[in-house]
C-alpha cells in the first residue's frame, strides 16, 4: 500500500478532514487523481476525487467503471470501516 499526502478535503457526509489517501491496490503506486474512487475513513461513504482532489460523492458513472477488484476492495474497505464504526462517529 502507497501512502499520499493531498491537500485537506472533507467527507461531504460526515464532514471528516482528511490530507491523505492510501491505495489500497497493491498494484498501483500512484497519487489519487481526479475521477478516483476513494472511501471516507470516519463513515465509510464511498467518495471520488475531483479535479481539484477535493472529495465529492462518487457518481454512479464512475462505480460502474471501477475493475471487479476494486470493487470488491471498496466494499471490503467499507465493512471494515463501519464495523469499527457503526454510527459513523
Ligand atoms: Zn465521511
């Protein structure tokens, strides 16, 4: 896994301040870029980068186009999270 460092941006749904991201596919190194799928670690909500890698809610455009790995990471991230977490608190 890949830690990056991004400017602070904030869950749209729980409002957590979040100035990193980490790539949960073992595979890829590379900083989150526009368009990227990403998971708010305070609720779970499954979130995008934009142009300006602020987060936003993930359109369903772009969780259609996600590999079936990824999207099994995403969910499996998600549960992890919201176990931890249940009332996103
Ligand atoms: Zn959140």
């Amino acid at each position: 896994m890949s830690e990056h460092r991004t400017l602070d941006t904030f869950c749209p749904t729980c409002g957590y301040r979040a100035n990193a991201a980490t790539n949960i596919n073992d595979k890829q190194t590379a900083p989150p870029s526009c368009g990227d799928i990403t998971v708010c670690l305070k609720c779970g909500e499954i979130l995008q980068f934009d142009a300006q890698l602020k987060v936003q809610p993930a359109s369903l455009t772009n969780l259609l186009q996600i590999s079936k790995e990824d999207g099994i990471r995403v969910a499996k991230a998600q549960r992890i999270i919201r176990a931890r977490r249940p009332l996103g608190i």
